[in-house]
C-alpha cells in the first residue's frame, strides 16, 4: 500500500538549515514551498503537526549587532525575536491557502508530568479538529542548559508519539544516513533501516550541519526510538522540491525510512517510554522477575521480585527497573510511595509495585 493511503496523521520536523539560506537568513522560498507541500498532504486528508525551528536563526539574523550577552541570553533574546518572525512568516503562507496555523511553545518540563502533557495533547487535538495546523517549537526563552531538549529532533519524536502520529518526517540539509562518509562519492543513503537491528550505528557519523542543534547522531537515535513505538520514520532533505510528497508517494528519491516495529504501544506505554529523565527512583530486580516481565505474558512487576530500591518517589512517580548487574530494563509507574515500597521488598504484597500496563520495557 502506497504511505499515504495508510496515513491519517504525521508530524514532519523542519530543521534550521532547512529554512535558513546560506546568508543566515529565513528563505521564504523554501519556507513557502514547504507550507505549499503541507497544504497538498491536507488535502489528501492528513493531518499534519509541524515542528519547526528556526527561531534562534532568524532573531540572530536581525539582531547580529548586540550589546555584550553571555549565550544563554543571547539565545533567549534571538528566539523570542525570531520566534515571532518565523511564526507570522508561517501565518502569511498558510493563509494563501485559506489555512490558520497556531503555536504551541513547550518545554520538556511540559512532558514531565502527565497532567500538562495530556493537556498539551488535548490542545493539539483540538488544532488539529479545527482545521489549524500547529506549529510545534521548544520555548526556548525558558528552557535552558540542563532543562533543554537535545534538539528539536527530540520533541519531534515526543510529539509524534503524543499525538499517535503514524509517521515522523525529519528534514534537514542531508539526503539520509549514509553508508559512508557523506562528502566521498562511493557513500550512499541507506533507503531502510530495520530498527530493531543495531547493525546501523557504524554508519552514525558525527556530522554536524550548519545552524541547530541536531547531528545526524541524535536523528538516528531518535528515529530508532520511535519506529521501535511503531511509527514510520523518515529521515531527508528538506532543500529538496517536493520532498515530503515525494516520500508519501514513495517516489524513487534518496531518503532513510526506519521500519517499524510491528506492534504499537498504548497510549500510557508512549509516556513512559519518553519519561526516563523524569524518573525519581530505582528498582533493582532479581532474575525471576526479570523473566517475568520479559515473559510473552503480561506481567507486573511485583514487590517478591524486588531486591533493592534507590531514590524516593511518590505513589504515580516514574521509576527505572534494572538488573542487578546495573542493565536498564524498562520504565513504569509506582503503586506505592517509596517508603511503603520499601518495607515490601521481597515480600508478597497486596498490589504490584508496577502494573504491566503502567512499564515500558526495553527491546
Ligand atoms: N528551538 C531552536 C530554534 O527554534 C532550535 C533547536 C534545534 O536546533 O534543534 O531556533
């Protein structure tokens, strides 16, 4: 079946060399020849949620010449300028098309807790239901050092996960992930990647390009993370005419498609597989219970299993499990606070410390 029969909603990100020009400055001929593609996905009857970046590119083009800042406040000065810049440049162009678009600034902070993220979900939906597209970036005014997304690449993934996205499209100012070094002649792009296999990451070349803070170290990893939560990922690029409906229509053109994984996570399941930097705690796991959870039954995870516990959480807080040689093995959410826990370790308790419906475990 050709993608785009398959599709009802994507999220395609667009990264700042992709909207900027070689002068640093937005291109709005690039910028309105994507708006233009977005329109014909619309049209197909996709839903569409971009993310886009470019703010801190487009306030530093107009603002070079600044008084004495240290980075962070430059960064929060040329995001606030740029970001207005970008987004009605956005509301120009889609309105040639009879479109609203709308912004949504979030932060990771927003992802944290299930609450905000539900309700930053319920404000997309409701965009999406009314015909706006919403255009997605970091709030980068607040967001900064230790609070900060690796990159856009990161949120794209978070919110094509949030929103049941069924495909990510990545576009930056390279073709794909190459087998080689990109700039020889005798490299070339991987068209699919199984993301289950980890055969790949000798091709990931610390590449860094132009504006942004993504390298193609941290798409990949992204990429393999959400094709591995059953969403389709595209990684292309976006200076490219017609690349995005190129990649719906599966023309012959170069660009890396991670392949899914065949099941799908539930919505509870999504969170929590993005929620490893807000965990608040540990649990340390023998061998049973290790095979338990990795059983092809839904297992939780019970206090009889548990050999130790690390940190101290609410009941509902996010903890890590691990095994006792220090391996990662999933996320989940506690039944119980840390001190309850605790006292129940090893112990046959009433509830299970996890749920099976509140883990994520790793592949
Ligand atoms: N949020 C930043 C911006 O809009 C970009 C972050 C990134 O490069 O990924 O300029």
């Amino acid at each position: 079946m050709n993608h785009k029969q398959s599709y009802k909603r994507i999220a395609i990100k667009v990264g700042s060399n992709v909207l900027t020009g070689t002068d640093g400055k937005l291109d709005i001929g690039r910028i309105s020849h994507l708006v233009e593609q977005i329109n014909r996905v619309r049209e197909l009857g996709i839903d569409v949620v971009l993310v886009s970046s470019g703010a801190v590119a487009a306030g530093r083009a107009v603002l070079s010449e600044t008084n004495k800042m240290d980075a962070v406040s430059a960064r929060q000065l040329w995001s606030a300028v740029g970001q207005v810049k970008l987004i009605n440049i956005y509301a120009e162009l889609f309105a040639k098309h009879g479109l609203y678009c709308a912004q949504v600034l979030t932060t990771k902070e927003n992802f944290s807790d299930r609450r905000h993220y539900l309700n930053m979900k319920n404000c997309i939906s409701t965009m999406l239901d009314n015909n706006v597209i919403p255009i997605v970036n970091e709030n980068d005014t607040i967001s900064v050092t230790e609070l900060m997304f690796t990159d856009n690449d990161e949120l794209s993934g978070l919110i094509s996960s949030m929103m049941g996205c069924q495909a990510l499209i990545i576009l930056s100012n390279v073709d794909g992930i190459y087998d080689g070094n990109p700039n020889e002649e005798t490299s070339s792009v991987i068209p699919e990647i199984i993301a289950s296999s980890r055969n790949y990451e000798r091709y990931i070349l610390m590449q860094k390009s132009g504006f942004g803070r993504g390298g193609m170290h941290t798409k990949y990893s992204v990429a393999r993370k959400i094709a591995l939560e059953g969403i389709d990922v595209f990684i292309a690029n976006g200076t490219r005419n017609d690349i995005i409906t190129g990649i719906l229509n599966e023309e012959d053109i170069p660009f890396t498609r991670f392949q899914p994984n065949g099941k799908k996570l539930k919505s509870s399941k999504k969170w929590l597989a993005h929620s490893d930097s807000f965990a608040k705690g540990v649990a340390i796991i023998n061998e049973g219970a290790s095979d338990a959870l990795f059983d092809m039954k839904a297992n939780s995870l019970l206090l009889i299993g548990v050999t130790a516990l690390d940190g101290f959480f609410k009941k509902g807080d996010v903890i890590r499990i691990q095994d006792e040689s220090g391996n990662q093995l999933g996320l989940g959410k506690s039944q119980y606070n840390s001190d309850e826990a605790k006292e129940l370790i090893g112990k046959k308790a009433r509830k299970p410390l996890i749920y099976y419906d509140y883990m994520f475990l790793y592949e």
